[in-house]
C-alpha cells in the first residue's frame, strides 16, 4: 500500500508523519529540534530528519511504500551555501532580534506602504532579508562565497534530492517576493544591493521537485527515485490539513503566539486595509492569505510563572481551574495582553500589557481571570480586522495547536469570539499538511479539495454559550477602548 510522508521542521521539535490514502496518519515519530543557542546547524537539522525519516520508515513495515515526501518548516529562516552547496554559517533563529539594526537600512531605500504593495509584509525584523543584511554587514567574507539562499524546508528538500528551488510560501516571507507576480522583486532585490543569484526558482507547493538521490537513500531509508514535491511555511501547510483553504473559513494555530489564517480569492496589498497582517501565497494553487498573530501561549507562560513558579504544563493548567473559579468579568478587572508589542492590529511594537481597574478586593484568581480574558479579547480584536479586510465574516474557527489542550479556555474563545471552535483530531497538522502536498503532487489526491476533505477530522466542538456571548459582547468595546487610551504612553 503507498503512503506519503511529511516533515515538519519546527522551532522547538522536528516531526516525520506518514499517510495513508485516507489522509490519516499510519505512523511518526519527533525529536527536539536541536539548538545551540538559539541558533540552528544546517547539518544538523538534515540528521535529525534523516533518522526520523528512517525511523519511519522502519515502523511501516515492508508493506507499505512510500510514494512521495515534502517538507514544511518555520518560515524566515534560511541557509546560505557556497559553491559546493555547503552551509556557510549556523542559522539565525527566525524570531532573533540582531536582524533588526537593518530595518533603518530598508526604511532608507522605500516606503513601507510601497513594500507592503510588493510583499503583502509589514516592515519588521524577523525576515529574510534582514537575515541577509545582516550577514553582510557582520560576515562580509562568508557573505561573498555565499551561492544560495534556502528556506529551511527548502534545505530538507535540497538534501533528499539535489535540486535548488523554494516554495512560494516561504518565499513570501523573505520581504524580497512580489505575491501579486508570484515572483522574485527586482525591484526590491535591486534596492536592497542583494546579489540576485542568491534566490533560487519558486515553485507552488505540492509540485514535483526531484527524487530522492542515492546518498539521500542510504541516509533516510527512503528508495533512491521517490519523488519529492514542494512543501511550504508551516502556518500554511496547517491550514490545507485543517481544511481552511476557501474564503470564509479560518484558522487558529495556537502555540507560544496565537496566529489567526484566513484564506484569500486574490491578495489585498493595501496596508491601511489590512492594518498589516502578512499577505500571502497559499499552499493552494492560486489562492491567498491574511495572517496576523497574538502573543498568547508566550503571555500564559509568563503568567505561570509569575503565578506558579515554571511554566510546566501541569502548572498551567491549575492556573487555567483558578482562572475559571473567578467570576466572568473577573469582578471588572482588565488586561492588556501586549507584553511584547504587538505586531498586528494594533500594529505597535512599543504598546505594553497591564491590568487596569485593579482594587483591594481582587485575587489572585481574578488577576489570571482578567489576564485570560485580555489574551482572547486581543484575538476577538484581530480576528475582527483580518474579517473586515476580507469583506467575509468566518463562519467557524478550526484551531490547532498547543493551546486547543486547554479545554476551558476554547470555551473562552467561542465565548468571546462569538464563533465555534472545532479542534482537530490530528496533533501533527503541519507535517500532515506536508504530507498531503506530496500526496497531491504524486497523484493520490486529485487536489487540495480532495486531501482536504479526506485529511480533516474534528475532534471537539466548542460552541458559544449564549448569555456568555451576549455579556462578553457587552464589554468587548471597553476593551477595544483601552489600547487607543494608553497608546500615547508606548512612546519609547
């Protein structure tokens, strides 16, 4: 029987999952991405899928043959090879903050409205050509040798087959894209003084990129010929295994940031639209995206630590039963969730968090109440702009993730966003996602419709509770009312 296998190339794990015709998985296996202070080795991460590719392989038994293979990863971050196709510097984390001295640099050279019409990007830190600025800058000699730039499930994808190209989905987060053209800027590469023969051949995903090669064969277990299609950013790779591929569905993927997708019939380029979340190239054939993000899993651990001690799950979720013991409304008190800034409506780097209201009578219960209640009003503020710029409201959220663990706390969202929250069944949705995009290329789905459909399956579904909805709808505009209140203090 053919199976088809993704890899997922995650910030903190790295996982390998095999499907079958039916779009579930029939085995996996993970291990910790590895990590040398906050940096990754390009080597590195090629051994750790290998072995769990092998692994793999091993736990399907002779009976099953692998058909085909694509890679998702984190979106961002990139290798750099010299001419014999080797790493020339460890890896910049995709979140590392050095990138952000060549925000000026970019600045200088054009308008950010102007960038955003090309890339669908608001200007920040975390892209890949701050990354390339920065090695300029501070690696002059290795910048030089340097021959090709790879996202990291493009680096996967070059060492199972030999073949340079990367897909449009994490070329969309290289701030150097045209997404309306689904191509290469020139004009952005020619304003920036970037050498254009960094940037391979963009490719969507879910096509054929090559085969495996022996040596790769020998490493992974895989047949030497197996072919190997484009995979993609992982947010998006989620999103076609979570079914959110057409207007009017979206996604929720919740872990250290609660990142909000939903799909596009074409790109909207215009940043007073948007108020600039990313707009971009989906896995699917022709269609588009709106992302935004909310610091909400990186705001609850903070809070178990503040509260518990460590941010140990079991710590977590005994904040979550006294965040759920305290009153809705949290006996009126108030928080503001940006911690860390935020990044997309409202689009502040310097805004702050804080509780407001705060009086003698308040507990600890009420503080985490308050502080939950904050993180979700903040995604109901998000999700109310991604919706507007899309002229289509969401009819449900299909949510994925660490967070949709937290069972009281999805009740919260569908609560306060006023919509249903389904999560799903499959824990590994990105490297599902990879999954179908090999199964699609190879011809065992008809389209990303079909592997959709057969890959989806809900696990629970949250439905708003209706004098809830109606009490957090009331207060949702004091909340809207604080961040314009407080914005004149974020001034750094």
């Amino acid at each position: 029987m053919d199976v088809v296998l993704g890899l997922d190339l995650g910030t903190t794990n790295i996982k390998a999952l095999a499907l079958g015709a039916d779009g579930q998985p029939i085995a996996h296996a993970s291990a910790p991405t590895p990590d040398r202070n906050g940096e990754y080795d390009a080597d590195a991460l090629w051994r750790v899928c290998a072995r769990l590719t092998r692994e793999t392989v091993t736990n399907l038994g002779s009976a099953r043959r692998i058909a085909g293979v694509a890679v998702a990863s984190m979106g961002e971050s990139g290798v750099l090879l010299d001419a014999r196709a080797q790493p020339l510097a460890p890896i910049i984390a995709w979140h590392d903050q050095r990138t952000a001295e060549s925000l000026a640099a970019i600045r200088a050279q054009i308008a950010e409205s102007a960038l955003y019409r090309i890339t669908g990007l608001p200007l920040r830190h975390i892209y890949s050509a701050n990354k390339l600025l920065w090695s300029r800058a501070h690696a002059p000699e290795i910048f030089a040798r340097a021959q090709t730039w790879l996202g990291l499930a493009d680096w996967i994808t070059f060492r199972l087959t030999g073949a340079r190209a990367m897909s449009e989905s994490l070329a969309c987060r290289t701030l150097l894209f045209d997404v309306a053209r689904r191509a290469w800027s020139e004009e952005l590469i020619r304003l920036l003084n970037l050498p254009a023969h960094l940037l391979p051949p963009v490719l969507p995903s879910g096509q054929i990129v090559g085969a495996i090669t022996d040596a790769a064969a020998t490493e992974t277990g895989l047949r030497a010929g197996t072919p190997v299609a484009s995979g993609g950013h992982d947010h998006i790779c989620a999103a076609l295994a979570a079914g959110v591929i057409e207007p009017g569905s979206a996604l929720d993927s919740s872990g250290t940031v609660e990142a909000l997708l939903t799909p596009l019939a074409a790109p909207l380029l215009d940043d007073a639209l948007t108020g600039g979340m990313a707009c971009g190239c989906h896995t699917v054939r022709a269609a588009h995206y709106l992302l935004g993000g909310v610091m909400s899993g990186g705001v609850v651990n903070w809070l178990a630590r503040m509260f518990g001690g460590d941010d140990a799950p079991a710590t977590v979720a005994r904040l979550m039963q006294d965040a759920a013991a305290a009153p809705l409304g949290a006996n009126d008190l108030w928080f503001e969730p940006y911690l860390d800034g935020a990044s997309s409506r409202p689009r502040d780097p310097n805004a702050f968090g804080a509780w407001l209201g705060l009086r003698l009578h308040h507990s600890r219960a009420d503080l985490i109440r308050a502080a939950m209640e904050g993180i979700t009003f903040g995604i109901r503020y998000l999700l109310d702009g991604m919706q507007s710029a899309a002229k289509l409201p969401a009819r449900e959220l299909r949510a994925v993730g660490g967070g949709t663990r937290n069972v009281w706390w999805q009740q919260l969202k569908a609560d306060i966003l006023g919509v249903p929250i389904e999560t799903l069944a499959v824990a590994d949705v990105t490297a599902q996602g990879a999954a179908l995009l090999a199964g699609i290329a190879t011809g065992m789905f008809a389209n990303a419709h079909d592997a959709a459909h057969r890959a989806y399956r809900p696990a629970m579904r949250y439905e708003p509770h209706p004098e809830n909805r109606a009490r957090y709808a009331a207060r949702y505009p004091t909340f809207c009312a604080l961040y314009p209140a407080f914005k004149q203090m974020n001034v750094k």
